[in-house]
C-alpha cells in the first residue's frame, strides 16, 4: 500500500480530492490510503489567510464533504493524523484509523487504549544509524528543532508526561532518545516491537543523515534485512 503522507485539509477542497482519491482507488484497487490532518498554525494561517481554529470541526466538516461527495471517500480509504484523544476517536469512527508523526511508545500505547481493538494505528518512526550517542543526537536535534517548537507535537508530549523543559534546545536526551531510534540495525528492529507490542499495526520509518540532500538508499539497504519479517 502507499499513502498521500498527510493531505492538509486546510489548503485543499474536499471535492477536488474525493475526485482525485477515486481516480487513484481505481487505478490502483487497495494500494492507496489517503491520509488528512489538521497541520500547524504557522503553515496554515501564512499559506491561507485562515484562522487557525475550530481545528477539530473542520475536519469533521472536510470528512462530511467527502463522505458527501459524487465520488465519495470510502472511510477504509483514508486515515488521520490524530495525536490526541479527542482526533484519534473520530479517527476510529470516520476513517481506517490513525498515522500520527513524531510520537514516543507511550503515545503508542495511549492511543491504542482510546482507539480500541479494529482501528489501524500506523505511527511514524524516525531512525539514525549511528551508534555513536554524539553523534547520531546532533542529527536527530537538527531534524526535531521545528517539531519541538510547534505547538501540536508539544502538547502531546506534554500530555504524555514530558515537561515543558524537557522539549527546549533540541530536547533532553530522554527526550531525543523516545522520538528517535539511532543505533544499529539491531535496534531500530527492536523499537519497531515495541511500537508493535504497544499497539501499532504498523510502523512507518523515516531515515535520518547529516545530509539531507540524498535518499538514504545504502541505510535503506543495511536496515531492510532487520526489520522485514
């Protein structure tokens, strides 16, 4: 299956995808997954004009729309970005189920208790393979600068316990080490059981280099043995 990532539903009109959603379903029966979320305040209210408010009825209100449709969304057919309780009950009841970002096992684990059993939960996971703690950190605090300043991602992690020190100047290792995987093959395979034992149906990962300007191919080709079952 291959997924559209997360679609933001404020810069896109729900008819215009409910089309191009049902072009791709018939192009490719059961391949394709289409994934929605709400975004961040600064992407939406600079690319819009919009108020960043109301987060919660607006997507209630785009999933109406496709729901709606002359080329209806089937709700096995898209996902959503839910980190908190209230966005991963809807997505129980409105979608496939939920495909958060930058999350911890314990996030895992606390949205599979609200999701219940049926639902999909597919959170991504970020992997540096470097075994040296120095090194692989400074890669992994240079990704998560921009998600620790925003808003959404630390409300989360501040309601999963952490504290709001915990998640300045690049986070605390504690904090760096819940969010990304680094090390070897060996481990990344062992977080991906833990997201699995916690309650994830599957594991989306992300790899990280100090340059960003090439795909990962050869981690991709060191890691794949591990981590296919």
């Amino acid at each position: 299956m291959f997924a559209s990532g997360i679609l933001n539903i404020w810069m896109h009109d729900p008819l215009d995808v409910a089309e191009q959603a049902a072009a791709l379903f018939a192009a490719h029966p059961d391949r394709f997954l289409l994934g929605l979320g709400v975004s961040h305040q600064t992407i939406v209210e600079s690319g819009t004009g919009r108020r960043y408010e109301r987060r919660y009825e607006v997507m209630v209100e785009f999933l109406d729309a496709l729901d709606g449709a002359p080329t209806p969304t089937p709700t096995p057919n898209r996902a959503l970005a839910a980190l908190g309780p209230r966005m991963l009950r809807l997505a129980a009841t409105r979608s496939l189920g939920a495909h958060p970002y930058c999350v911890p096992v314990s996030h895992t684990a606390a949205a599979r208790a609200v999701l219940g059993d049926g639902p999909l939960f597919a959170p991504e996971l970020k992997v540096v393979l470097e075994r040296d703690p120095d090194s692989a950190r400074s890669i992994v605090r240079a990704h998560l600068a921009r998600y620790l300043a925003s808003p959404n991602y630390v409300n989360n992690l501040l309601r999963l316990g952490y504290r709001a020190a915990d998640l300045v100047d690049g986070g605390t290792d504690d904090v760096v080490d819940s969010l990304v995987c680094w090390g070897g093959p060996d481990a990344v395979a062992e977080r991906v059981s833990a997201h699995r034992d916690a309650g994830a149906d599957h594991v989306c990962i992300q790899v990280l280099t100090a340059d960003n300007t090439h795909f990962p191919l050869a981690q991709w080709r060191s890691l794949a043995p591990a981590i296919i079952t």
